[in-house]
C-alpha cells in the first residue's frame, strides 16, 4: 500500500530578504522557519532544504540497514546515523556524507560495512537523491 505525506511551505517577499516557514502536515509534528541566510549562511535556528534532505536521508538510511542487518540474522542493537548535505550557492547541493556507528553483536567490520554499502544502495531516499554523490562512512562499535 503506498502512503503519501505533505510538507507545505508558506513564504513571503523575494529570496534574499523574505522567508517563511515549513510545516510537516503528515505528521503534524511542527512547523519550521526557513530563509536564505539559514540555507547559505549560518542556521541561525531556521532550518533549510538541506537539514531536511539530511533528516530525511539520515532516517531513510538506518531502517534499511536496520533491515538488511536483521534480514541477515544481526540484527543492530544500536545505530547512529549523521547525513551531510553539502548546498553550494549557484551550484546547488554537491554532495552528501552518510556516516554511521553501528553495535551490532555478530558480525564483523567487513561485514557491517557491505551491509551499509547496500543500504546506502537501496534505501529509497538514496535512489531519489542518485543526482548527487553519496559518501559513507561505517564503523562498528
């Protein structure tokens, strides 16, 4: 069964002196300021398109591997995932950094980190962002 969910973004005034916020409909968990200078400068305690591609790919990324990693009989007992999305003013997004700490008991280095590989591959969020390249990082704890 697909699902659907909706974010709606209101803003006012031109790109580099307007702003305006973001809200997750789906869930209702909240609505988010957003600006220019929050996107190409520091956050300043707005978020941007990239924190939420992060947010997005970050979570994306752990239940794949949470799955590929159980579907293998190790299932994680603890995963820690960071996304770096990397926005360049004139270019757009130039890349993103997965990286991710993982205790899974039984299973080694090597292993963990094809598990991460195939995630990476295969979570949805990867495959719509397959535009930009996509680095990991994997360590086992």
């Amino acid at each position: 069964m697909a699902t659907t969910r909706t974010a709606t973004t209101q803003w006012k005034g031109a790109l580099l002196d307007g702003s305006g916020s973001v809200s997750l409909d789906s869930s209702g968990a909240g609505a988010f300021e957003i600006s220019w200078p929050s996107r190409a400068e520091a956050a300043g305690g707005k978020t941007s398109p990239e924190e939420l591609i992060a947010a997005a790919h970050s979570s994306c990324f752990s239940m794949a591997l949470s799955h590929g990693l159980a579907g293998a009989g190790t299932p994680p007992a603890s995963l820690q995932t960071s996304a770096d999305v990397t926005f360049q003013p004139g270019e757009g997004i130039t890349g993103i950094v997965l990286t991710v700490k993982g205790h899974v008991p039984g299973i080694t280095a090597e292993h963990f980190r094809q598990a991460a590989e195939t995630a990476k591959a295969n979570c949805p969020v990867s495959k719509a962002l397959a535009g930009t390249t996509i680095s990991l990082n994997a360590e086992l704890l």
